[in-house]
C-alpha cells in the first residue's frame, strides 16, 4: 500500500485541488454576505467595528486581504501546473521570471505538500465550513456591523446552539490555517525566498498582521455583544447562555 501512498503525498500535483479549495474558501467567507450603512450601526458598542470607521473601510480592507490571499494560493497551484504540463519553453521563461523577482532562491522549487500544509488546510477548511454554516443559520441577520435590529432573531440552533459565537471560531480556523497553508516548507512564498524579500516580508507582515488584529478584536467584541443582546431578550436570552455556556470554544472559552 506505501508505494501507491506515497507518489501520491508527494507528487506537487495533490496541492493543486487542495490550493483551489483553500483559495475559493477565502472568496467564500472574507467577504460580508449582507451589509448594513454605517449609521444603523448599533450606538452602545464602545469598541471599533472590525477597528474601521465605516464600511467602504471594510470592504476595501477586506477585499485586498481576500483577493492576496487567494492569489498566493493561485499563483502556487499555477506554478505548479506550468512546471509539470507546460512546454519547456514556458517553463523556461517561469523560471527567468522567478530568477528576476527572486534572485536568491534555489532551484527547483520543491512544491510538495507538508504536514503543516496539510494541517493548515484542514483547519482552513473547517474554519469555511463553520462560518457557511453561520451565514446559512443567522440568514439577513449575519452582518460585518454590530447592529440589533428591531425586529432581530435570537438565533439559537445550528453552530450557535454549540457556542454563542461560532463565525468568530470560524475566524479564528481560518487566520491560524492560512499561515500554516500558504507560507510553510514546501509552499510557493518559501521555496522561491519570496518570504525572505524586504518586499515579501512587508506584504506577508501587513496581511496576515491584519488577519490577526481584525480576528483579535472581533474575539475582544464578544462580551459587549453578549451584553446588549442580553438587553434586547432578556430571559431568553439568559436561558440560550445557560444551555450554551461556551463563548467560542467549546469546554474553553
């Protein structure tokens, strides 16, 4: 069974669906699947909403988070693609490229999938899951804005019948997965020294820093939400936290 087990784990070729799921699971879940204006957002919440002070800020922000994300997992699957099935001619002018934008790297590039990689996509794909599954339970509900609307649902089945804030568990899946998918041995970033780069350095700092402070403070926002939708259902509210003591993590937190 190990020699049919092994080419497989380590032919280049088994990222490529991997890379595309990861890359279609970003498009999927950092982007609001419903939007509210600024001004209905809710008075009372002290801290900064996903620390912006509007919503071009967040779409924007988002957007150019998402759209880097996804393009490091494209540009691996691509590269991968061209090395095994392209012309030598075309192979040859990748390389000139990678040679011109990384002159450091070594050669070849060894694309192959790690256990980090794999670990990183699981949870990655996990994270996906669990906020489709959140958008899908809270309906028009679920937006990027805190807001309680007046006429607002206490949601309580699905996800958020197992932790009262399971799209920022989804979050947090997925800021810890990405890292681990897109930047680990055996990725696209490492082997050609894009993450060694001045440049690649102040890219990969500024994206997935931003992934980490933006998970942080929503996870920092959990007790103000708690607290004014205690406000808006009171006894029934008190009776979901009761059956679902877990904030984010279920037997943590």
């Amino acid at each position: 069974m190990a020699f049919i087990i092994t080419p497989i784990l380590t032919t280049p070729l088994l990222k490529v669906p991997i890379l595309l799921g990861v890359a279609a699971c970003h498009h999927a879940t950092l982007k609001p699947p419903h939007s509210s204006e600024p001004l209905k957002m809710h008075k009372e919440f002290r801290l900064s909403d996903y620390l912006t002070s509007g919503t071009t800020f967040q779409l924007v922000a988002a957007m150019i988070m998402r759209e880097t994300l996804i393009g490091l997992s494209v540009t691996e699957a691509a590269t991968i693609l061209a090395r095994e099935f392209s012309p030598g001619y075309c192979a040859h002018l990748a390389e000139q490229a990678r040679a011109l934008l990384y002159p450091n790297t070594h050669y070849p590039l060894d694309l192959h999938a790690t256990p980090m990689f794999l670990t990183g996509t699981a949870l990655t794909f996990l994270g996906c899951t669990l906020r489709l599954s959140c958008y899908r339970a809270l309906g028009r509900f679920f937006k990027w804005q805190s807001t309680v609307e007046d006429d607002h649902e206490l949601i309580t089945t699905g996800p958020y019948a197992v932790v009262r804030h399971p799209s920022y568990t989804a979050l947090l899946l997925i800021s810890i997965g990405a890292p681990l998918a897109l930047l680990g041995p055996g990725s696209y970033a490492r082997e050609t020294g894009f993450v060694d780069t001045l440049w690649g350095k102040a890219v990969l700092t500024a994206l997935f820093g931003s992934l980490a402070t933006v998970t942080g403070a929503l996870i920092l926002r959990i007790g103000e939400e708690d607290e004014e939708l205690q406000k808006k259902f009171g006894g029934e509210w008190l009776a979901w936290s009761s059956r679902t003591p877990y904030k984010l993590i279920p037997y943590v937190y």
